[in-house]
C-alpha cells in the first residue's frame, strides 16, 4: 500500500492536511486510532463548546427577569447536557467521515508507527498489523491533558479534561488545578451549572497568556459570580482516600486545605511523542517537542510534524494552517511560512477573551512605543441592551509608524471579532486606517474603532 502523503492522526492538523493533500493531486492515506477528528472535535474544541452553550441558556433563563421576562425556575439536567454535547460531537466527526471519502482518502483505523525507509507501520485493536509506504509521512498526533507529579490523575476524583466533559452526575464542588483556556472553561460551566468551584493558579494571574488587563477582568468577573480564585499557588497533595477530596494548597501565607468532590487538572496539555518510532527513524526532539523547520520537515528526509508536537501555539487552527502549508510546500507549491505572532487566541469562558500579537508588556518589552487605546463595554449601547457590559477592548499600537502590534478583548462575542484585528495585522493596517474604517452601530465591534480613537486622543464615547 503506497501512497504520496500517508498522515499519523486525524485532528485538526491531520484531516485539514489530507484533505488539502487530496484537493493536489497526492495519493493520501490517514491513520487514526480513535476517532476521525482527532481530540479536538471529539474531546476539546467542539464538545466543550456545547458544554457552555447549554451554561450559557441556562445562565440566560435564570436572569429572564432581568430582561423584562418572567419564567419558572429553571432546572438543569445534567445528564442531558453532557448527552447534547456528545452528540454533538458525534455528529461532527461523521462529518469528517463524510469528508474522507469525498476526497478519495484512504482511512486507516489503527495506531501508527514511523519506520525508516518511508514506513508507516498500523497495529490494529484486533491485533492485526500492516506496513505502508508513502514518499511523505506527516506526524500529527497531537497532545494530551499533563499529568503534574503532585496530581496524578485516577480518572474518578482527580480528573482531566475528557472525564470533566462526561461526568456521571455532577459534583457539588470542585477544584480546578490550572487557569489556561481548559481550566476557565471548565470553571464557567460547572459553576454555572451550581458547583462551588475554586480556581488554583500557579503563577501571579489567571489566564497567564494573556495581556494583565484582561487577567484582572476577569478575575473580578469571576468573583462576581461566586467562583473562588487562588493565584500564586500550588496544590502540593490530594488526599482521595476519604468520601471525597482534600487538597493541600501552598499559598503565599502559608498551607490551605481544600475539600472538594473533584479536582479537575487543567495544567496544560503534553505532546504525544511516545512510542511513535521517532527515535527508530532518528527524528530529532528538543524539549518534549519534534524540531521542525518553517516548512515542517523535521531532521529526517521525507519526514514531517505538524501541530501540538511540534512548537508553536497548541491550537487547533494553527495545526490546520501548519498541515495546509506543509502539503502545499510537498506538492511544489509556495506557500508563506505561518506568522506565528498573528495567531489569535479565543477562550469561551463568560465573558469571553480573544487576543492576537503583542501583549502590553512584550510590546515594551520588544522596545516599542506605543499608543495604547481602551474601550469598556459598559460605554457600549449594544453591550448595554445586550445585558453583557463586562470587558473591553483594547489596542495596542506602534507610536512612530501606527503598526497594529496586538489587540486583546474581553466580553460578549470577542471571540468572533478577533478576525478583523488578524487581517487587518495580516495586511499592515495602521491605527490611522483602523480609526476611519466606519464600523457600524449599534454593535459590540465598533468597540475596536473607538479603542483605536482613544489610543490616538479622539476617543467620542468616554
């Protein structure tokens, strides 16, 4: 079985590079071991997303009053959201299926292994085993929740984050070890669903990626809503041989003892490099990551690494971007190297956040000056009609030539805006253009304009 382009993986990196691999031309072949979609759309990006749509009604319900509307108590069922949100993802990942045999690929339940000689070996569940060979072997099979030494996990009491999202029942109270997009997530939905839920963060912010700014809103946000917050903290111990958790926090006063039902480790994801015959074909690795170059050739010839295993931002959209530009660069094509400093970032907590480009603080750090612009929601109309005046947008701007270095939002429907700021960085837009570029109101977008015309001293609505 020979093939131009075999891929190791069918998340967001591996079918995104098939399909691109079909639409050239290339013979191609994909290997998956569970489920075409890979964990993003079956234990990440898509299913977490139905999680908080249903938090987010059910948030939406018991505040009707709010909006002039009276209701009966609502009443959530548990069960039938985590059923929603499965089937969800069950539906998407026949969607893929569907996108597999479209454009003609070749999928090959089973786990792959890089052999030298453009060797593909596939074991499969029922023992059988098979060779492939492919001129171009790309290895895309992502990464998986990180296990701290001090919080192994069981998979009952200590959890990550596929057990989070299929719970039997849910727990009265939980503590989320770990402030990055999962851990957020997670705390907004489960509190929102009831849970008492604390938040430990190792360093000085939650969300630490982010611009400061944003890190203080949403803290407040959070507490404002009843979710607990420990930063500069760390759990050194779960004692699980009880009814239900305690939790041993080192804090800056001193020791903490948490008692939860679940302790949900959100403390980033590991690449999954183990056991996928790098060190047989001699592919180099540095830092629990394949080293590649700008085009995704790794140390060995006819090899390749794509997305959470190689650097760079673990983010689904990156993987597919690094899979498109890596089969158009095999197929003889000139592709641009991927910018990964315009890469943005959403997180789907409530309020929202999405980011692109420089912080404040690398801005100056890179030795810029800036012009720094800020617009609250609460100074919005469509913000104040929509209940949702959390959060505010703020730009970040070159002071000498007007270059876009970074935007960072938090709020209702960020995640949707941050497009705009990516393409207008993408095509060099410069403050002066973001400022006349009329954007229409009553909308939570024209937040951009204003915060653009507060960096530049003419703001109108503050």
């Amino acid at each position: 079985m020979n093939y131009d382009v075999i891929i190791i993986g069918s998340g967001p990196g591996g079918y995104v590079a098939a399909i691109r691999a079909s639409q050239l031309g290339l013979k191609t072949a994909v290997v998956e071991r569970e489920s075409l979609g890979g964990i993003c759309l079956n234990w990440g990006c898509i299913p977490t997303k139905a999680l908080l749509k249903s938090a987010q009604v059910f948030e939406y319900i018991n505040h009707a009053a709010d909006y002039g509307i009276k209701t009966a108590a609502p009443e959530a069922d548990f069960a039938a959201v985590v059923k929603r949100s499965r089937g969800v993802a069950d539906g998407m990942s026949k969607g893929v299926q569907f996108l597999m045999k479209k454009n003609k690929i070749d999928v090959i339940m089973g786990t792959g292994k890089v052999k030298p000689g453009n060797k593909v070996e596939v074991k499969g569940a029922d023992g059988s085993q098979k060779e492939l060979t492919a001129k171009n072997i790309i290895l895309a099979t992502g990464g998986r929740s990180k296990e701290l030494p001090s919080l192994k996990q069981d998979g009952k009491k200590v959890i990550g984050y596929r057990q989070a999202m299929v719970l039997p029942e849910q727990p009265k109270s939980m503590v989320i070890v770990g402030s990055g997009a999962i851990g957020v997530e997670f705390a907004y939905f489960y509190a929102t669903m009831g849970t008492k839920v604390t938040v430990v963060e190792f360093l000085d912010n939650i969300v630490p990626v982010e611009d400061e700014d944003v890190s203080k809103q949403l803290l407040r946000s959070f507490k404002k809503v009843g979710i607990d917050v420990m930063t500069s903290s760390s759990v050194e111990s779960v004692d699980t041989s009880g009814a239900g958790c305690k939790v041993q926090v080192k804090t800056a006063s001193g020791m903490q003892t948490l008692e939860c039902d679940i302790v949900l480790s959100a403390a980033g994801v590991v690449a999954n490099i183990e056991n996928i015959g790098l060190e047989e074909t001699g592919i180099k690795t540095e830092k629990g990551k394949v080293v590649v170059d700008e085009f995704y050739n790794t140390s060995v010839k006819g090899y390749y690494a794509i997305g959470d295993i190689v650097g760079g931002q673990a983010l689904a959209h990156v993987a597919s971007a690094e899979g498109i530009i890596c089969v158009e660069k095999i197929a003889g094509q000139s592709p641009e190297p991927l910018d990964y400093n315009n890469i943005p970032g959403c997180t789907y907590c409530t309020p929202e956040i999405a980011s692109v480009g420089y912080t404040e603080k690398a801005a100056k750090a890179a030795g810029y000056e800036l012009k720094i612009g800020k617009f609250p929601f609460s100074a919005s109309g469509k913000a104040s009609a929509a209940g949702a005046k959390d959060g505010f947008i703020k730009m970040i701007y070159d002071a000498k030539y007007g270059e876009l270095l970074g935007a960072h939002m938090i709020g209702a429907n960020v995640t949707e805006m941050i497009a705009e700021i990516v393409v207008a960085r993408k095509l060099e837009t410069t403050g002066h253009e973001m400022l006349k570029a009329v954007h229409p109101h009553p909308t939570m977008s024209e937040a951009i304009m204003e915060a653009t015309a507060d960096a530049y001293g003419e703001v109108i609505h503050l």
